[in-house]
C-alpha cells in the first residue's frame, strides 16, 4: 500500500468506441478517480479518445500524445478501466507500446485487472490471454457487423452507411409506422425529426442516439427541398457541361452549405455525381475500409491481411451488392447516365487520371501565397487538328481555387509551367552551382560532421523479423494453453519474453544510432546530388528530378495577386553553405523576384 502523503503521479486514459457504448467516459472517469484515491495515485491530466476503435494505435490521437508525453517524467502510471480500453489491437502492438511505457518508467494499470501491473510468467500469460481476447472480440463484432450491413441491403433497408446528401435516415417500426426520421447536419450533428416534420432533438458529435430495435429497420427518405434541389441543380449543370469546379464555383456562390458545412470543394461534387443513390438504387461494397473482414461474393467470411487492414480499397463491380429502385429517385436514370458520359469526356479531355503520373517538376514544393494552398500541375488542351494528337500547355494551378472556386481564391492562378521550371532552375544554378569553390567548401564541412557520427547500428530489418518469430511462437503456445500443460509452458514462455525484451531493445537502440559512413562514400553522395542538379538543368524530367529539387528547395511561394515568387532553400542543403563560403552577396537563404 502507498503511503498517502507521497502519492504516484499519474494519468487516467478514457476510450470508447463509439458514441452507444455501454461504458461511458464518465463512468470510466469515475472508476479511475476512485481507483486512484483508494490505491495511492494522483490523478495529473486525463487523456482521451472519444467514437474511436481500439484496434490500433495510429489512428487514436489521445493515445499517441500519452505515449510521447511518457518520456518527459512527468507521471509513473497511466490507469485505466479496463485493458480493452488501452487497446484492442494485436498482442505484438499492445505489448510494443506497454514496452515504451515502461522503458519511460510508467506502469499500466487496470482497475478491473489486478494483474496488468504485475510482474511474473503468471502475469504475462494472463496479459497475453486476455488480450488476445480482447482482439477476438473486435473481430467477431466486424463479422457480425457485415453481416448485418450484407442483410439489410439484401431486404432493401439502409446498411448504416453515411446518408447521402439530399436524404434523410427514417426508422420504421414492424408495423410499417414511421417511427421518426435522422438528418445528418454539418458538423456531425444529427436531428431527429418526427413523422409529422417536428423537430425533437439534436445530438451534438459524441451524444449517444437510442438504437431501434431489431425488428425495426431504416430507410433513405428525400431531405428538405434546399437539399433535394441542390442535387438536382448539380446534375443538371454537369450534363450542360460545366466542369466539377465550375459547379463548386456556383454552390459556393449561392452560400449554401456543403454537406460537411464548409465551402463546396470539387471532390465533393464528383462523389454525389457518381453515387447512384441518386437515381434509386441502393448500391452497397462499392469500396471497403474494413480492418478485418471484405465482402465476397455476398458474404463476409474472407479475412483481409494485416497490411491492408482498414486501407481503402476500391472494389470490383462483381462484388457489388445492387437493390435497384430502393430508394426514392432525385434524378432519373436517362440525366444519371448523362452526367457520367458528361463527366468521362471532360476527364479524356484533360488527360484523365493519367495526368496524375505526369512528372511535374516542382510538385510538393509549389504553394499559393494568396490563400496557402498547394499548386497541381495540369495539362490544358491548346488546339486540335483533325489527325494530329492533341496539344497540350502545362500550367501550375492553384488547388484551393480548383477545388473551392474563387470564393477561396480570387486571382488569377494558371502559371504556365516551362516559364516557372526555367526560373527556379535558374536560381538554384545561381545559388548551388555557380560558385564551384563555394560548393566545395561546404561539403568539406559537412563531411566532417557527418565522419564524427556513431556507427554499428544493427540491421533493424533482420531484428524485426526476429521479433516476428518470436511473436508467432507465442502466439501459437498461447493457443495450447490449458491447466494441464500450463507449467510446462511456464519456461518457455519466460524465454520468449526475454528474447523480445532484448530484441526491442536492440531495435530501439538502432533507430536512434547513425551508420558512420567513410569519407569517399560522403563525397560520392554529395557529388551525385550535384550531378542530379546538373542532369536537372539539361532537362532531365522524371521521379529522381522531382527528388533531387526537393533536396535542395524547401518551398517556393508563389503570390498571384502580387506577382511575386520566393524560392527558399532547404535548410539542410543550405547549411551547407554560409557567408565564408561565398563572395559578398552571394551567400542567401530567400531571392523575392517578380515574376
């Protein structure tokens, strides 16, 4: 028992999945704060991750604050209510980020399991049990939940997807009676709206909604009229043969709020145009982000690998699950086809999705200084003669005024792009490369530093596929546990844990740990970056181009209103380089021309 008068400083994390959960935060905040009075912990700050799954670690931004804040020495603990709400991933990551709590010297513990703190094979095994069924758990819940979302579609009744914009979520009763309806409002919020058009509540982002029962089922209705017409004034600009951004021009004009309450972006237009909601058929596993299970062949029993688990994957049309007319039509399916025949022929005619592999040269540094956003290269056609290919003239264009219209961005924003390539290349020939002696000089510097680095840094890739091993070793001990042979599984266990103790280590040890690199293999790679500059300025124009420009540039600002560009060099390529190793003048950071 701890002494009172020197409690352990601690934190609580709070976690739940979703905004029904049983558990709530405040009943885990609750628990926690008795756990630790009773238990001789001060509470210092409170982490959180509210609506969010415990099945990895990235996605959780409370989570990841927690673990880095760890170092600083600040607490000694972090409780929680139960292991579940720590995580539901893999043993391999739960254990990883136990590892980094404890090598910061913070403790897990648990209120409802006594053992998560406790040090010994028992522990570990039961550790290692429990959250394997912690991970079992999330698993079964993904089945069961396609399964669910695939009956549903199949009986015409909305799968619980996100409603489309322009259509409202209403629940009906196994009489048939409309019980109330849901509108999904920008800003996450929900109304719930009485059959008779009332309105009854709202329900800010992470109040819990009461879920219909069972036999109750739910069903897209049309929304407001604002909406319903908002859609069908959308398609009807699309088949006239305004552009997405013109349409976003438009919408954005007449102040009327995107579904997500901000200005109108041509992305969105784009989705509601392909969806075919819209012409009254229900069209389900178009794409699957799902972390564990994928929809084949209408059913839910084909497990998705670790690497592409959660990861957006478009789906074959096959594996399409299709209810036509099963939702009310806001357009008919004649001006439908036409807006994707529209669509498609403006896409060919700029060059469609393949214009996204052409090698812009300063994609990534380029950035609008009217509004902040990036510049896109894109290729608009010039002229065409019958028989010829077509012509094309590469411009920069800003993306906020693509994506929003010029209600984000007001100047003119097409800068033809041999014109701007030319006057980057020429100051980076200026800066870099026009004072030979200079250059020299600076990587003489930067070889010495780089020669008084650490080496010996193990391979991490051959110690993670150690570490894999032993993870599959456990994983399938773990499996054959029982009373009866659990002592003999006792030392072998122990061993394992060990190994990976010691493995983690040496990964950690490594990432932090710099190869020392011999002065000729230094003086290669710097005289290759040069040669790569070089190859750059005779016109080399591919992936190992745009590479070598973002070595030496760390942005350039490109201002239409003004017209005026800064070029700034990266700060490790010039700290290469300083007054000393320059004539008077020639030694800046920034040039500000006009363009």
């Amino acid at each position: 028992m701890h002494v009172k008068n020197d409690p352990i400083p601690a934190v609580a994390y709070l976690r739940r999945s979703t905004d029904r959960q049983e558990q709530s935060l405040g009943d885990q905040r609750s628990e926690i704060a008795r756990f630790a009075a009773e238990n001789g912990y001060r509470l210092v700050r409170e982490y959180m991750d509210d609506a969010i799954s415990g099945t990895t670690a990235d996605e959780r931004p409370g989570f990841q604050r927690m673990i880095t804040d760890a170092k600083t020495g600040t607490f000694k603990a972090v409780v929680v209510w139960n292991s579940d709400r720590f995580s539901r991933g893999d043993v391999t990551e739960t254990e990883h980020y136990r590892y980094l709590l404890r090598r910061a010297g913070v403790g897990l513990v648990s209120v409802t399991e006594g053992y998560l703190n406790r040090e010994g094979i028992d522990a570990d095994v039961l550790r290692t049990v429990k959250q394997f069924q912690n991970r079992q758990f999330s698993i079964s819940l993904s089945q069961n939940t396609l399964r669910g979302q695939i009956s549903s579609v199949k009986s015409a009744s909305d799968p619980g997807r996100p409603t489309p914009y322009g259509y409202d979520r209403e629940i009906v009763g196994p009489d048939g009676s409309v019980l109330y309806r849901v509108r999904f409002c920008p800003g996450r919020v929900r109304e719930v709206v009485t059959k008779d058009g009332t309105l009854q509540a709202r329900y800010q982002k992470g109040q819990s909604l009461e879920k219909p029962g069972k036999e109750c089922r739910a069903r897209l209705v049309l929304s407001d009229p604002v909406r319903v017409q908002a859609v069908k004034d959308i398609f009807a600009m699309c088949v006239e043969g305004r552009g997405f951004r013109g349409i976003t021009d438009e919408l954005n004009r007449r102040g009327l709020p995107s579904p997500r309450g901000e200005l109108w972006a041509f992305t969105t237009i784009k989705a509601i145009l392909e969806n075919p909601t819209y012409r009254g058929d229900i069209v389900w596993n178009r794409r699957t982000e799902a972390k564990f299970y994928t929809v084949q062949n209408g059913r839910a029993d084909q497990m998705r690998s670790s690497l592409e688990s959660a990861r957006i994957e478009k789906m074959p049309q096959e594996q399409w699950l299709v209810v036509p007319d099963a939702v009310p039509a806001i357009v008919d399916r004649e001006t439908w086809h036409q807006a994707q025949k529209m669509a498609k022929k403006r896409s060919e005619a700029r060059g469609g999705r393949g214009h996204q592999t052409n090698r812009w040269l300063l994609s990534g540094v380029l950035r609008c200084g009217d509004c902040g956003h990036i510049y896109w290269g894109e290729n608009k056609p010039k002229g065409h003669v019958e028989g010829r290919k077509p012509v094309f003239t590469k411009y920069y264009t800003c993306s906020g005024r693509r994506s929003h219209g010029t209600t984000v961005c007001a100047a003119s924003s097409h800068i033809p792009a041999p014109a701007l390539e030319t006057w980057v290349l020429g100051k980076l020939n200026h800066l870099v490369l026009a004072d030979l002696p200079g250059v020299e000089a600076g990587v003489d510097r930067f070889i010495e530093a780089a020669l008084g680095q650490t080496s010996g840094a193990p391979d991490i890739d051959a110690l993670a596929r150690q570490l894999r091993e032993v993870d599959a070793t456990v994983k399938a001990l773990i499996m054959h546990i029982d009373p009866a042979n659990l002592s003999l599984l006792n030392d072998r266990l122990t061993q394992l844990r060990l190994r990976r103790e010691n493995i983690e280590r040496e990964i950690a040890d490594a990432k932090t740990a710099v190869q020392q690199v011999d002065e000729r293999g230094l003086r290669k790679w710097a005289t290759e970056q040069l040669t790569g500059l070089r190859e750059v300025l005779d016109g080399r124009r591919d992936e190992k181009a745009r590479k070598v420009i973002a070595a030496y540039v760390e942005r350039i600002v490109v201002t239409p209103s003004a017209k005026t560009g800064v070029l700034e060099l990266n700060p490790g390529a010039y700290g290469l380089y300083n007054a000393n190793d320059r004539p008077v003048g020639r030694s800046c950071a920034k040039e500000v021309v006009c363009t």
